[in-house]
C-alpha cells in the first residue's frame, strides 16, 4: 500500500536547504532581523510577479485583507460583500475593521462567488430603502478560492455601477490567471481590484517558513496607508500620523520567500500538470464531479476538489488505503459558531451548503508523482465502481 500525503511540505524545502541557509546565515551577520534589503527586495520582486506597481509586505494574509480594507476606508458602519465558501481569515479581516459581514452565494460549477447572486443582494438592498439605513454596501470582496479566479470582469461591472470598491483574497491563488475581456488581457489575480491580499502560510502555493502576507496594489495612496498600518501608522520612525497596527513581515522569512519565488511559476505548471492528469483519469468516472476550470481563468490549483454524494465514506475509503484528503471547508462561515449571533441558518446559501457536504481535496503539491496520481485515482475509480 502506498502512503500519500495531502501535502509534502519538505521535499521542496529539502532541494532548496543550501539557499534558505544562507538567507539565514545572512540575516544573521547583518543582525537584519525587520525590515531592510531583504523584504524590500521582496516587495519589489513580488510585484513585479503579480504585474503591479506595489507589494507592500504583512505579517499574515488576515492582516493582509485588514489593512487593504482599513486603507480603502473602509470601517464601522459600511457593509463588505464575500462568500461564505471561504476561509475564515476573509470575515474576520472584514469584521475586525468594525464593518458588517456579507453574504452572497457562489457558484456551482467555480466554487467562487457568483456574480448573478451580487447583482440580486444588491438589487434588493437598495429596493429596501439603502439610504436610510445605517449601513451600506461600501466594498465586494471575491475569493479567489482553490487557485481559481472568481468571475471578475462581471464582478466589476456590477461593483462599478453600485459604487463599490473591489478587494481580491488572492490567498490561495498567486500567479492565477483571468482573461478579462473588459481589458482584452490575461490578468494576474492581484491585479484586478484596488487592492489584492496575499497569504504565505507554509502550506500555500507560495509559502514562507513561518508566517507571511502581502498586499499588490496599482494605487499609490493605498501602498503608501497599508505600509504604515503596518508599521504603527508611521512613515518615519516615532513619527505616527495615526494607530497603526504591528504587522510587518521579518526579514528572514522575506529573503526565504524571495529564494522560493524564483520556483513560483514552474511549481504553479506542475501544478496544472497534475490537476489534468487526476482530471483525465477522473473526468469519466461516475459520482465524482471534477473541477470546472473555465476558458477565461488558468488556475493555480492550489486545492484540487472533487465532489460526490459519498464524500465521508470515499474520504474514509481513501484513508484505509494510505491517502490523506481535505476538507476545504466542511463547515460554512454562516452556520460557524462564531457567526451564530448574525441569525443566518441552513437554508440562507443553499449552494455553498450542498457543496460544503460533497468536496473533498485530493492530494496536491507540485511534487507528487505520476505514480502517486495514479494510485489516488485508481483508488477513486475502485471506490466509484461499487456504488450502485
Ligand atoms: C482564502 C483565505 N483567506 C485568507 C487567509 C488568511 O491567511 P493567513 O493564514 O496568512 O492569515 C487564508 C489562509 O489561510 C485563505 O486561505
């Protein structure tokens, strides 16, 4: 029986041990611990990557969402629109700046928000007397969720007509790919709103050794608030135009990141590689639903997700036979205890409530092998041909 993990975390840092030492070693000597060469260089080389003008670099992808939001003015008494087909890290950045959480469903077929849903919430919130309420739709907040872009030119079509600011969680998608008719272009994920968030949790497609996040923006004014929130709302040391926050990312893990950005895209096509052999294997397979890439996005696949009617017994079944899986995410944001208080229940995003009890995330990480892949789907394909 083969043993395979859902993600291998030390292969690639094994091959690349002699540079992340050296940025270590580095670091060391200089005594550069925040701030510096290492994380200018980053921010530079981030967003020459994701094709912005600015990469200013955080402590974590929440703080990352935060400061976007808190730098585009949004805060208490405005409403942020997301998924509940998400991390949580997306609500609470949004609920932390003192705004209101909302909903909108997603898709069926992407995962990501749809857009039909947006147009309806926003149709109807404004039908319902918007102006005298004391909150309002100020910002959209898409989820670019498992490596794949949301809908965005049609997002920011309807964003453009109610006035709102857009905002990418571009954490799990770096490098993704949307073909934007609006601009006749392939776009970057972080290059589609006023400002995008960047997650470098280890397990991300970009990872550092520890914690991380970034925001890309083209707006000058906005790259200039979120590198002070950062830094306790000062530009020049002790010199604080407003409460900022500690939230700036370490210098070692800013030279580690730079080290394993150089492999970012060749890691992001073996990606796709191994998404289309599962696919290929899978696409036929009854009671098993593939991912749905459209012809207007190339995702990174940072999750590959499958669905099915039997997900706890595969999941169990695949775990018998040596083969870890996920759940990206088994419960959604509404139904959390954490939001128990919003009233919302089962029944409120009836898609992302069915797609939460059928996805199931396979093993994926650039380095799994041919083998590896095939025994996976084999295994698949076992457990499906003895469903009736
Ligand atoms: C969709 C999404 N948003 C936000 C975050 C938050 O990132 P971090 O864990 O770096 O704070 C994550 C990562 O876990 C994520 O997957």
């Amino acid at each position: 029986m083969m043993k395979i993990p859902f993600l291998d975390l030390m292969t690639p840092h094994l091959e690349l041990e002699e540079e992340l030492v050296n940025v270590f070693r580095e670091c060391l000597r200089t005594a550069s611990f925040v701030g510096g060469s290492q994380v200018q260089g980053f921010e530079e080389e981030f967003a020459q990557f994701c094709e912005t003008k600015y990469c200013v670099a955080v402590n974590s992808g929440t703080d990352a969402i935060r400061f976007a939001l808190v730098a585009a003015g949004i805060g208490r008494g405005d409403e942020v629109i997301t998924v509940p087909n998400t991390f949580i890290a997306t609500t609470e950045a949004i609920s932390q700046t003192g705004a209101n959480v909302v909903f909108v469903d997603i898709d069926e077929k992407t995962y990501n928000m749809d857009p039909s849903k947006l147009e309806d919430f926003l149709k109807k919130r404004y039908a319902l007397d918007a102006m005298r309420s004391a909150l309002r739709p100020r910002a959209v907040l898409p989820v670019h969720l498992y490596g794949q872009c949301a809908d965005m030119d049609a997002i920011r079509e309807i964003a453009d007509r109610y006035g709102l600011i857009v905002i990418e969680d571009a954490c799990q998608a770096h490098g993704a790919q949307y073909f934007s008719k609006r601009e006749n272009r392939w776009q970057k994920a972080a290059s589609m709103g006023l400002a995008a968030a960047f997650s470098f949790y280890p397990g991300k497609n970009l990872g550092a050794c520890g914690e991380g996040g970034a925001i890309t923006t083209d707006d000058p004014e906005i790259a200039r608030k979120v590198s002070m929130l950062r830094d306790h709302g000062q530009a020049k040391k002790y010199y604080h135009d407003f409460e900022g926050y500690n939230g700036r990312l370490d210098a070692i893990q800013a030279g580690f990141l730079r080290v394993k950005l150089k492999r970012l895209s060749e890691w992001n096509e073996k990606r796709r590689q191994n998404a289309s052999r599962y696919n290929e294997i899978l696409k036929s397979v009854d009671h098993i639903v593939t991912p749905y890439e459209p012809e207007w996005t190339k995702a990174v696949y940072h999750l590959y997700i499958i669905r099915t009617k039997k997900r706890e017994e595969l999941q169990k079944y695949l775990s018998e036979k040596g083969v870890n899986t996920g759940l990206h995410y088994p419960i959604p944001l509404h139904l959390q205890n954490a939001y128990q208080k919003s009233g919302l229940t089962n029944g409120n995003y009836p898609v992302t409530e069915k797609v939460a009890q059928e996805i199931l995330s396979l093993p994926m990480f650039p380095q799994l092998t041919e083998q590896q892949i095939l025994y996976v789907a084999e295994k698949i394909k076992e457990f499906a041909s003895d469903l009736k």
